[in-house]
C-alpha cells in the first residue's frame, strides 16, 4: 500500500485501487482518470482500506501537528 499525505488528507492505493481522503474508492485498473466511485460495490475493499488509513493516521500522524514535536 501506498500512502499520500497533503494538506491534513490522507489516500491510499493498492495495485488496483485508491481511497481517497473523501472515502471514494477508485478501481485504477478500469478508470485510469479516477472519474467513477466504486465504494458501493465493493465495501469489503473499501472497508479494509479505510482502516488501512486510520491505522496509517494513528501511527504516522499522532501528535504531528504539536508544537514540541516540531521544536
């Protein structure tokens, strides 16, 4: 898994898909420009992706944003 991180959002992308910051998942392998959400069709990926983040967020991003963590 691939983790982006911009701006206070976070997606992520396997081979195959991407979840967006917004919870839209994309299959990249059918829709090269990202345009169709398939969370709907597929709530399994999307689920396991999601927690994917959250586990990311927990681990990566706690406390980032304290001031004497930047010091």
């Amino acid at each position: 898994m691939i983790f982006s991180h911009w701006s206070k959002r976070v997606s992520v992308r396997t081979q195959q898909y991407r979840l967006d910051h917004q919870g839209k998942l994309f299959d990249l392998t059918t829709d090269h420009g990202q345009y169709g959400d398939v969370s709907k069709q597929h709530p399994k990926v999307t689920a396991r992706l999601a927690a994917a983040v959250s586990d990311w967020k927990r681990d990566v991003l706690e406390g980032f944003d304290r001031e004497d963590v930047r010091s």
